[in-house]
C-alpha cells in the first residue's frame, strides 16, 4: 500500500476542513493521496478506454509549471512540492466530479492557482510557528507519524517511515515534514480564539445534518442519535472555527510578507 508522502500532511487552507487536522490533506485519504508522484515530476497515465464507451481520465498538464513556483519571505516553493500536490487534487477532483456525474471539464488553471496559493499559505503559517518559538519534540513528532499509521492500517510510526523510505524518501525528510506538520498546527491551535459551542449549537448542527442526509436519500442503518454524535459535532465544530481562523491567518501573513507566485 502507498503511504501518502508526509508533505501531504500540511495544511491545506481553505481547501480542506480542519476535522482533519492531523491529515490535514491527503493522509486520509488514500486515493487521493496515492496519485501523487514520488518524484513530484512523473505523471500518471490515464486509465485506458475498455471500448465500451468510456473515456479516460485525463492527464495532470504540469508542463508550464516553473522550476520555482513561488517564493514566500525568501523560502522557494519548488516545482516538485508543487506537482506532487496539484497530482493528489487533480485525482480527488477528477474522482468528485466522476461521482457527481456533471461532466463538466476540470479548469487546470484555477486548480493549479488554487494549489499554489495553499502551498503559500502553508509556508507562511509554518514559518509564523517557527518565528512564535514552537519547535516539535521527537516525542511530538512520533504522534504525527503515528497518526498516519493508524490512518493507513500500519501497526507504528516506523512502518511509516520504511513504507515512504520505500518510495524515495529519506527518514530525515519524512521526520522534518512531520515536525513542520505538528508546529503548523500548534501554531494555528494556539493563536485561533476558538469557542466551545453549547449543546443547544450542537442540537441545530445535528438536526441540519439529518435532514440533509434525509433530502440525498438518507443512508443505510440507522442513524446515529444526538447524544451518540455530540462529541463528533464539537469537534466539527471546533475545527471550523480553527480554519476560518487560519484562512484569516494567511491573509494578514501575505499582506505583511513578501510572496511572489510565478504561476
């Protein structure tokens, strides 16, 4: 099984939700994350018609992407850190769309613009952490890695460094990306003025999802109650809060720092 590179791993800002905050893009998801390239340069191929009618999946068009896709403060976001992002949302864009049946074609262009500003924006919120004085402990560390583990059925955090060492990592890298993952995330936990919501808030954030989940046909089973979701909703909850925040975050970041993307 691929493991998704830990790069993965960082925030992706106002793409994803921060319920996933340890995943925070792409480790939950092994799908997604598995269409991205090792390398962060080599495509993949598209499925092959079976001659029944049905088209292949378009390619990922990397080739006007600059070997320096943008540089934040003087850090330089590469094309490699690029390409194997853009690879895992292209996939997971392709795979929503094929679900949803719309047909409609994928816009590359605001995709890529899309992937460059949350790399931007990651790279801005990692180097807050940093400037704030957070540096990850090996101990810290080890919880990331073993967050990935258990979301990608590995027994350890060393499985998951031998299963990326596997796909042209080093330890060294793996280990770094997951330090930076937890100071990214401490930092937006620490400055985000988050709020606890009261079960009254909880109670219309249920009732809401029941009734969505009854007008798209509902599921199979039965549902679970209130009591039995409350802690799920906080969290949601919570996580919604920390996003926002963080979106609001990278705003104030950009405006003060020197970025320049070259898309």
């Amino acid at each position: 099984m691929k493991v998704p590179s830990t790069k993965a791993l960082r925030t992706t800002v106002a793409a994803v939700s921060f319920a996933a905050i340890v995943a925070l893009t792409g480790c939950s998801d092994d799908q997604g994350a598995s269409g991205a390239s090792d390398a962060g340069g080599e495509q993949q191929q598209p499925a092959a018609s079976d001659g029944g009618g049905e088209q292949a999946m378009p390619e990922p068009d990397t080739s006007d992407v600059p070997d320096v896709v943008a540089e934040v403060n003087g850090q330089e976001i590469s094309k490699d850190e690029f390409v194997t992002n853009y690879e895992s949302q292209f996939q997971q864009a392709m795979q929503q769309q094929q679900q949803q049946g719309s047909g409609q074609e994928l816009d590359q262009t605001e995709l890529k613009k899309q992937v460059a500003d949350q790399l931007v924006g990651n790279e801005l919120l990692l180097q807050a952490a940093h400037d704030s004085g957070i540096e990850p402990t090996t101990k810290q560390v080890d919880s990331i890695l073993e967050d990935v583990a258990k979301q990608n059925d590995l027994q350890s955090a060393d499985e998951v460094v031998a299963a990326l060492e596997q796909q042209g990592m080093s330890e060294e890298d793996v280990r770094q990306d997951a330090a930076d993952q937890y100071a990214l995330t401490a930092y937006v936990e620490q400055e985000a003025d988050v709020e606890e919501p009261s079960d009254e808030e909880l109670k219309k954030q249920y009732d809401q999802a029941v009734e969505q989940q009854s007008q798209a046909g509902g599921q199979q089973g039965e549902t679970p109650s209130f009591e039995d979701s409350k802690e799920q909703l906080a969290q949601e909850a919570v996580s919604k809060q920390q996003n926002e925040a963080a979106m609001q975050m990278v705003t104030e970041l950009r405006e003060q720092g020197d970025v320049t993307v070259n898309l």
